[in-house]
C-alpha cells in the first residue's frame, strides 16, 4: 500500500514558499549551481556540447591534481619542454626546449597564465604524447559523470572535436574545490611571471577577483568560435556558488555577465532550515509491532535553498510503502519527503525510523493476524 501524504507537509512548509526573479542571461549556454545546497539554480542549453576554448584547461590541471594526490609527481617534479610545446601560440607562459619547469610552475603557468605551451607540457609529461592525454583526458572525464566532453588536445585549442557542456564544465570545477582544497587557492592568485618572460601575460584574466563579491577562481576562455566564457565561483557566508558560461560577444560583456549572475545568485536566493533533524514528519502505520505507529523522520537537518521573496507555492509530500513490518530499528531509512520549490528542482530527503519497535508478543500478532482475515472477508464477500 502507496502512502502519500501532503496536507500537514504543505502548512509546515508554507512559511518559505516563494518565487525567483526570473534572470535572463545573455550567454548562449550557462548553468549556475549552489554547491552548499546542490541545487541548480540556472540551467540553459547547459548539456549542450560547444567549444569550451581555455576553460577545458581545467580537465588538464584535474588529471595534473589526481596525479599529485596518488603520488606520481610532486610540486617539485620536473617537465621537459617539447619544440611542439615551445611553438604553441596562443596565450602562454612562454617556455623554451631549455627549461624544466616544475609541477608547481606549470599549476601558475595554466592557472595564471592560461599557458597553452604549459599545457602541452603536462601532457607529455603525464603520458608521453598530447593525443594520448586528450583519450585519457576522456575516459576519466566519462567515469566522472561528464557525458558531454570529448577532447581533442590538452589546453582548448581549437579542433572540430573538442567539445565540453555547461554543466560539464561545473562537475569538474566543483571537483576542483571540494578534492583539492589544498591548491584551490591557486586559482585566486592573480599574477604569475615565469622568469619575468611574460610581463604582458603575467595577469590573471578572471575579471571577478578584484571586486570583492567572494569570486575566487576558476578559468576564462575566448576563440571565435566560442566566444568568450568563464567558469567561475563565489563565497559569501557558509554558501558557494559555481557558475559556466560561453557565448559572450566581448571581454565586457563577459565581465558583466559574470557580475551579474552572481549578484542574482546570492540575493535571490537564501538558505533556510525548513526542519530540524529528528523532527517527526509523519506516523506510519506497523504491522506485527508493540506499538501501532512509529514516526519517520529526518536524520539531518533540512536545509534548502529557496527564493527570497515570499510568495506562494511550496509543497511537500511523503512517500513511504506501509505498513511497516516489525521488528524495526531507529534510523532505518524507509521513505523520502519531496519538497517541491518553484522554478528549483526538487528535494528528496530521505526519512528514517524514529525509534526501535519490537515485534509484538503472541497475543498482539493473533489479534492482528485477526482483524487481517476478517478486513480480507469483509472484501470478498458478496454484496447482498
């Protein structure tokens, strides 16, 4: 039997119901993303495959990272530096044959620098030749749940193949935060001279880290074929927002696009908590138990982002199957709550036993197994 039960979900809610102001951006493709709550607050043309330009370097310094973490390199290894690398043209942080840049270098150069030629550098380092990294920049790019990429080279240069989505493009930022909060901090750095060859390269294009709203990371993009993008993110208080988008006619427009959607994003929406871990969100029904009911609750509290500016429209439901058969125990998942907020995906929480019910004794399971026989003749009796 299917419970679904609404009403006195819907009165608990009510109070933070609302609507968001509609943002309409002019980036051909975005998605906006609220890491602390995991909820998409934007989400256009974001699955589509486009050309990611300089903002696919990203992928690059992710596999660089996961090989610093499984110990295969160190910030102090050492590359050579290839004649394909050295002729990279493009931004770069202008690197000759001679130079053995470090692992640590080559994080600023692509970081800092968007150095094309640092790019190439780590993927021969890391696998012998470019192409064999933009495969292996694929596989990995497919385990961790990016369904839209395919590369073709290691830094976004411009090839018919290379292609990265939106939302794509924030699965692998938000990694880059929440994996590697120990060289994040290099994505905020905002000049990057190597051996003061690049004295006109040496500026971090990021256009948000000099204004003050939280913005510290990630990486711009720009050809003619993809217009100009940036990946970005923000922290204001306890909550981060990661941000993608590409399109943008002109380095202005892209720097008030960018300022825009994260004005929008922190002050059009807030978190709240809507109930408390361990609050009792519903009674279920127990088949066989000492006790009759028992409540299911929230493990953790619930905590949701929601619009604003209160209006109405929130609801929530419970989904359980029940009657639950004891014995049961404490903090056993057995169903989810589904709150539903305007213009935001749904929430699914998961709900739990609140407290152990025994199996009931001999009498309470005759009586029950009684009044079972007897509902089931009642319904299979002819109607007189």
């Amino acid at each position: 039997m299917l419970h679904r039960l609404r009403p006195v979900l819907t009165l608990i809610l009510i109070c933070f119901a609302s609507m968001a102001q509609a943002f309409e951006t002019r980036a051909t493709a975005a998605w906006v993303y609220d890491v602390t709550t995991s909820t998409v607050l934007m989400d256009k043309n974001a699955d589509t495959p486009l050309p990611p330009a300089s903002m696919s370097k990203l992928m690059t310094i992710n596999m660089l990272f996961e090989a610093l973490r499984d110990g295969r390199v160190t910030m102090e290894t050492t590359f050579a530096v290839s004649t394909r690398a050295k002729e990279m043209g493009g931004s770069t942080m202008f690197l000759q044959e001679t130079d053995r840049p470090t692992v640590n270098e080559l994080i600023h150069g692509m970081i800092v620098n968007s150095g094309n030629d640092a790019c190439v550098v780590v993927a021969e380092g890391l696998a012998g030749t470019e192409e064999a990294f933009a495969q292996q920049m694929t596989q990995r790019a497919q385990a961790l749940g990016m369904q839209n990429s395919v590369f073709a080279n290691s830094s976004g240069w411009p090839a018919p193949e290379h292609r990265m989505s939106m939302r794509d493009l924030g699965i692998v930022a938000k990694r880059l935060i929440t994996e590697f909060p120990e060289y994040y901090p290099i994505f905020s750095e905002t000049t990057f001279n190597y051996k003061d060859r690049a004295p006109a390269n040496a500026n971090n294009r990021n256009p948000l880290l000099a204004l003050g709203v939280g913005a510290d990371g990630l990486k711009t993009g720009h050809t003619s074929e993809a217009g100009y993008g940036l990946v970005g993110s923000a922290k204001q208080g306890d909550r981060r927002v990661i941000f993608v988008i590409t399109g943008l006619a002109t380095e202005q427009e892209r720097a008030e696009e960018a300022e825009r959607i994260v004005s929008w994003a922190f002050r059009q929406f807030t978190e709240k908590t809507l109930i408390k871990a361990g609050t009792r969100v519903v009674s279920a029904d127990v088949w066989m138990g000492a006790a009759d009911t028992v409540g299911l609750v929230p493990s953790a509290d619930v905590r949701l982002l929601v619009p604003a500016l209160v209006q109405e429209g929130t609801t929530a439901e419970v989904i359980y199957t029940g009657p639950l058969k004891a014995p049961l125990t404490a903090g056993t998942q057995v169903g989810e709550m589904i709150i539903h907020v305007p213009d935001l995906p749904d929430a699914r929480v998961p709900l739990v036993i609140e407290a152990d019910v025994a199996r009931g004794g001999f009498g309470k399971r005759l009586m029950t197994a009684v009044q079972a026989l007897r509902a089931r003749y009642l319904d299979e009796a002819p109607a007189s």
